[in-house]
C-alpha cells in the first residue's frame, strides 16, 4: 500500500498517530507549540501536550476551549520537581527563574522528567507515534529512542536564522574568537553574510551549562527532522540551504497560528491581556486604517527605564498614533512617576499604553494597526508578517539581530532603529548604549509615511500576508503536515 492511502486511512479510522509535544517553558517557545498541537490536530492527529501544574494553570484557557470543543489534545501536567533541585515551588518557567542559577537548576528539573513521560506514555492505549520537543529539551532524544520513536526538533527560528546558527555551533565558528564584535564571514551560507559572536544565538555557554549545551548540538544532530514556524514561500533559498545543510528532513509549517478559525483562540494561548480587548478594539476602531504603529518588545527582553523615556519622547515627536505594550519588568523601574509627568495626558487620543500582556496577535489583526516597532523575536516577526503589517527593528538578544537581517535584506519590510546593544534578561546587560530619541523618531517617521519606500514596504508586507495565509490553507504548510504526518505513520508502521 503506498504511503499516502496508509495515512488516509488512518485518518479516516482510529487510531489517529499520537503526537507528543514538549515544549521549552518560556512564552516564546511555548506558545508556538500550543499552535501546533491544534495544527496537529486539525489534521487529525492525537496530542498529548507536556506542561507542568504551574505552566497548565498558565495556559488555562487553552486548556478549557480544547476540552469545550473536545479536540484531540490532552494537556498532561508532570510535576517538575522542584524541590530536589532546590528551586522555589511553582517556579516552572524561564522567565520566573532570578538569576542562572535557578536556570540551571530549572534545566535539571526538566531532565528529570525522563522517567514521569516515559510512564505516561507506557500508560497510553494510543502508542507514540512521534515527539516533537523543543531544541531546549534535549533529554527528549533518549525518551525517544527507548520508546522506538522518531524525535523531530523544533527550534523556533526561521529557516535564516537556523541555518546561520547551525553553520556557527556546529562548525564551532566562533570557538576561538575573543571579540564578541568582530565580524565572521559564515562558511556554507548560500550568499556572503557577515555575523558577530555577540549578535548570533548562543549555545548556553554560561559555566555549569556545559553538559547541557553538549547534549543540545548532539541531539540536535541525532534529530531523525526539524519542524519550523516558518513557511517555504517566506525564504526558499535558506529553507533548501538549511535542509541540505543538515542532511534531513526540514518541515516548515507555518505561520502555525492562523490554523485557528476564532480570534479569542489566539488571545487564549498567552498570558491573561492586561488590558480590556474590547477596550482596546474600540480604540483600534476609533483610529484611521493602518494608522498606528504598535510597539512591543516581546516577551522577555527588559527596557531600562532611561530607553522607556527616549521611546516616549520619540512617540510623541513622530505625531502617529501608537499602542506601545511596556512589560511588567520594565515596571519595576520608575514608570509611573514618568507618566505622572504628564505623558500620558498629553497623547490622550492617539496613544494607548498596556502595562503587562497584551493580546498581540489580535492587535496585529487589526486594520488600524500600519506598523511594528519590534524586538524581532520570530513568534512577533512572523506574526507581524502575517499581518501584512511592516516591522521597525530592534533586536535585543538571541536570533534577533538574524531576524533582523531576514527581514531587512531579504525581505525588505522593515526599518532599522539601529540598535547595537545586547540586552539580555535577568539584567544580564552588555555594552547597553540607548537608541536616542531622534533615531526612534526618524525610523517611525520613515516607517509610517507616504514616501515612495515606505510604500513599497507596505505592499511587499501585503505580498506576503497572502503567501502565508495561502500556504497554511492548503499550500506549501498544509502539505507539510500531511508530510509529517505520513513520514510519523509510515515509520510506526
Ligand atoms: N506576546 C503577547 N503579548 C505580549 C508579549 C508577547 O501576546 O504582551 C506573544 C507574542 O504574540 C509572541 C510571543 O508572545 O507570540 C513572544 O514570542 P517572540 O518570539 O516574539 O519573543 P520572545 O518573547 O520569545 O522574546
């Protein structure tokens, strides 16, 4: 029987293949996954969804719609053992951990859920078909194999920038470089690109993260594939690149979260929103088509309070409107003695601020929305392109200053703010210079104009709306999933 008809059947019949998805516990990581197990299931396989007590009551009203509308997704909370490695209780994910310690620590609680996966799914009726962890889950691989089935990893990055991590880890490219500025030309990379130690995405190089960085890049060439967020159309050359590259399979599936038919499935898989939505879409409302800009940097970069006050000055210069999301650990800096200065009274009308979380996708969504001032993480950028939305870029830390090439050079949607410092979380802050206001102004001013550029970006960010949303409704994504649902069926069978 050939492969294709073995699928259709069983999609047809149950059992459907089992896929086991272990996410990393960071928002960035986590909400991609959630988007792919309803990817996964929309094309009719099982998914029992990893998380732990702490990250499930996170995800709460994800897990309450899956079970509403009785999709085939089990959220399977492991208790994370806390305790043994000596971290706080309900301390479960990246950005709760304070300093390195604790993260090395919440790196060992995750190894030793070997043992807790490993017998739940002994205890399962519907056998594994697959694991799908993230790269920050190495211990997987060895579940994996005692269990006979294909581990596949996912990233999180675009196929630019996993081919240019790839070439550097790998190929040790950096081993001996001292200066984290210094420019490398990158061997193997389909055309000439310069990259510095500093702005690529490190392997956990930190002492006592030895051993973990070691198993990362040897499970990560054990991997039997690779899916990404990505979707072929977005970056062909770097796709087929990447994939010859590492010599498997490379399934890049998406944008993943326009799988989902309601919007507040979308809201749903993030932190609680800070702000009311229907507040925030009645302002969106009240504003001319792609007339603001909004502003977000992600969910774990930090802004020192003294760049809080240049965006501020630079916003209110620029005269757009703007919605600009200042998280709550940049709150922990004076915020509200700088808006009690009169700020926020003075662009009352025009700017909105959310202090905390806000539900960025919908945001995005939204016809007012005409630009995005972004820290370049993959989940915002390619949510940014699936908007139709054009990006100025601010990259802070890991793959972003990649990202950041992508969408300048490649994809030629975006202006750079020119930022140079790495920033990194836990105030773990190198060489920070702050973007001047000017700067700020002058890449907004650019961005949301009516010069000939600005148009142009604008219709090459319309361009590629379409091509994501044609490859995940039953183009280029779609068949990647009935690949990889093939690939998981054919080598269980
Ligand atoms: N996000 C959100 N509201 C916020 C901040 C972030 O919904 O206030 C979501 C955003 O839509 C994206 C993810 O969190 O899906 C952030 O991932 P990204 O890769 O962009 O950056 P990271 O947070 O990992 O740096």
């Amino acid at each position: 029987m050939k492969a294709k008809q073995i699928v259709m059947n069983i999609l047809d019949d149950a059992p459907k293949p089992h896929f086991v998805l272990v996410p990393y516990m960071a928002q960035g990581h986590t909400i991609p996954m959630i988007d792919m197990a309803h990817l996964l299931a929309k094309h009719g396989a099982f998914v029992s969804f990893i998380t732990t007590p702490e990250n499930a009551t996170r995800i709460e009203p994800t897990i309450d719609r899956a079970r509403a509308l009785n999709l085939p997704i089990q959220f399977v909370p492991l208790k994370l053992p806390c305790a043994a490695v000596g971290l706080p209780d309900g301390c479960e994910s990246a950005d709760k951990v304070l300093d390195k310690e604790q993260l090395k620590r919440l790196v060992d609680a995750y190894g030793m859920l070997h043992e807790p996966l490993k017998s739940y799914l002994h205890a399962q009726s519907n056998p594994p078909s697959c694991i799908i962890s993230d790269l920050c889950q190495p211990w997987t691989g060895d579940v994996a194999r005692e269990l006979g089935i294909p581990r596949l990893m996912f990233n999180g990055f675009c196929a630019f920038s996993s081919l240019c991590r790839y070439i550097t880890h790998q190929g040790k490219v950096f081993a001996n470089v001292a200066d984290g500025n210094k420019l490398i030309i990158l061997p193997g990379f389909p055309h000439h690109i310069e990259v510095s130690k500093a702005r690529s995405p490190g392997n956990f190089s930190y002492p006592g993260f030895e051993q973990f960085g070691k198993k990362i890049l040897e499970e990560e060439r054990r991997a039997d594939g690779v899916v990404t967020n990505s979707f072929y159309e977005l970056e062909p050359l770097y796709h087929e690149a990447y994939q010859k590259k590492i010599g498997k399979k490379v399934w890049s599936v998406g944008p993943m979260f326009l799988c989902y038919n309601d919007m507040s499935a979308v809201t749903a898989r993030g932190d609680k929103p800070s702000v009311d939505e229907k507040h925030c879409l009645q302002w969106l409302d009240s504003m001319k088509p792609a007339s603001v800009l909004y502003v977000s940097f992600g969910s774990m970069a930090c802004t020192l309070l003294s760049q809080i006050e240049e965006i501020a000055v630079a916003l209110e210069a620029s005269k757009s409107p703007f919605l600009w999301v200042i998280k709550s650990d940049d709150l922990a800096s004076d915020i509200d003695r700088f808006m009690a200065e009169g700020f926020e009274e003075r662009i009352r009308g025009r700017g909105l601020i959310i202090q905390g979380w806000a539900p960025q996708a919908m945001i995005l969504s939204h016809p007012s929305v005409g630009g995005f001032m972004t820290h370049c993480g993959w989940n915002s950028t390619i949510e940014g392109i699936s908007s139709g939305i054009p990006m100025i870029t601010w990259p802070h830390c890991a793959e972003q200053f990649l990202n950041e090439k992508l969408i300048l050079d490649t994809l030629k949607i975006g202006v750079s703010v020119g930022a140079q410092s790495v920033a990194k979380r836990m105030m773990e802050v190198h060489e920070i210079s702050i973007v001047k206001r000017d700067q700020i102004e002058k890449a907004v001013l650019r961005l949301m104009g009516e010069e000939m550029d600005a148009e142009e970006r604008r219709m090459r960010a319309r361009e590629l709306k379409q091509k994501a949303a044609q490859a995940i409704n039953g183009g280029s994504s779609y068949n990647n999933v009935q690949d990889l649902l093939e690939y998981v069926m054919t080598r269980k069978i």
